[in-house]
C-alpha cells in the first residue's frame, strides 16, 4: 500500500470513531445502535488493512486503536447493563402475571 492508501484508512478510522460515538450517545438515549453491521464492516474492513500498510504508518493509526476498543468496551458495557436491566423486569413483569393468574383462577373457582 502507498502513503495514499494509509491516509484513505486514516479517513476510514474517522468514520468508525464517529460512528461508534453516535451508537454510545443513540445507545444510552433509546437503547438502540442504529448502524451496528456498518460499523461491524468498516473495523473489519480496518483490522484487515491495517497490517498491509507501511510500517511507520501503521504506528501511527494504531495508536489510535485504544480509542475504538475503548468506545467498544463502553458500548458492550451499556448493553450488559440493558440486559441487565431487562431481565429483571422480565422477571417482574413474570411475577406479576402470575399472582394475576393466580388471583383469576381462584375467582373463577368460587363462582
């Protein structure tokens, strides 16, 4: 790869930054990633090229590779802890069905 081409990955890491940044702030707001196969693509599409660029300049970009696992780790955190959260409504909303069913069927019952 030429000079040219690193600088087209540069741009591309650009995109996965912002995107990432977007999916974090749409992810704690409504609880959704609205372009997760996009920026799946666009890091695979990184983590392929970026050994087949100039040594010096691959230095360079991958310095900023903490940044996105550092976006990715926040990201998988918020999930976690949606799934979390979820979960325990489920639960509850579980309990709640069946002291209503409960409730129900012994009404029924005295009729």
């Amino acid at each position: 790869m030429t000079i040219s081409d690193a600088g087209i990955l540069e741009i591309e890491l650009e995109k996965v930054k912002s995107l990432l940044t977007k999916s974090e702030y749409s992810l704690q707001k409504d609880g959704a990633i609205p372009n997760s196969s996009e920026i799946e693509i666009r890091i695979n599409k990184l983590c392929k090229q970026l050994p087949t660029i100039e040594p010096q300049e691959a230095k360079r970009l991958a310095q900023q590779l903490p940044y996105l696992i550092n976006s990715l780790d926040k990201i998988a955190e918020i999930i976690k802890e949606r799934k979390s959260n979820d979960i325990l409504t489920d639960k509850t909303l579980i309990t709640k069905a069946s002291k209503a069913y409960q409730s129900a069927s012994k009404y029924k019952r005295g009729f």
